[in-house]
C-alpha cells in the first residue's frame, strides 16, 4: 500500500500457479479507471476514447509514486481517460499490447488514440514529464 488511496491486494487464482493482485484506489475521479479485468487493448472500454494507460510493477516503489502522480494530474486534466494496470509479473506486461516489444524499465506509458496504441515511456517519471503526456495526449485527442 502506497497510502490509504492506493491499495495492491492479493486476490485468488484458479490454481496456486495464477496468484493475482488486484490495484484498488480510493477517491479516483469518473475518468480514472483500475483496469484489473481487463485482458488487453482490444478491450470495448477503450473504443472512441482517448486514453493514457499506465502498466506498473507492483514490486516498484517509483511505479506506486508514478500511480498516484497520475492519479492527481487525472484531476487536473480531466480531457481523456486513464487506466492502471498492475502486474506481478514484468514478463506479462507483453499480453497487454502489440506496441510493446521490449520492458527496459517499468512502468509502460501507452496512448490510446483512436483505437491505436502507441508506447509512449518505458520507466518512471517526474510529475513534469508525467503532465508533459497527458497534455500532448489531450492535444492529440482533438
């Protein structure tokens, strides 16, 4: 837990080998969305919408800080949608999208623009670097 607003929970698999964990947040505006059951970006939630997508390790301290800076410029820019996704497991971050093809460092910043997704950032952000693609994405989605 990075404070009381964000919370990683574990949460049953169908077997002991698919342990899950769930990214929980509290207080998160309308657009701010935990995206635990979705599989991919072929997902229906994000068609027609401009979307900032946000991939995080649950292992890494800066992927939490990251997580939450989101969820404060989300109430700045409330222009676009935006998603988190947690994963146990770097290995797995692959399924989410065809964009990405290498995991340097997480977290993964995706765009999705009119039903395409495009790898923005591989690894941790500053807050001014953070709002720097959230506004290039706002201009993108007009």
């Amino acid at each position: 837990m990075i404070n009381d607003e964000i919370r990683l929970i574990p949460a049953n698999g169908k077997n002991e080998d698919e342990k899950k964990h769930l990214v929980k947040i509290q207080n998160k505006p309308t657009n701010f969305y935990e995206l635990n059951d979705i599989e991919n970006e072929q997902d229906i939630l994000f068609s027609d919408q401009s979307w900032l997508i946000l991939l995080f390790s649950g292992w890494a301290v800066q992927d939490l800080v990251n997580v939450k800076i989101l969820l404060e410029l989300s109430k700045k820019y409330p222009e676009i949608n935006y998603g988190v996704k947690l994963y146990m497991d770097v290995a797995n971050l692959f399924s989410f999208s065809s964009s990405i093809d290498q995991v340097k460092a997480t977290p993964l910043f995706l765009a999705r623009l009119k039903n395409k997704t495009t790898l923005l950032k591989s690894g941790p952000l500053k807050e001014t670097e953070l709002e720097k693609l959230i506004i290039d994405i706002v201009k993108g989605s007009n």
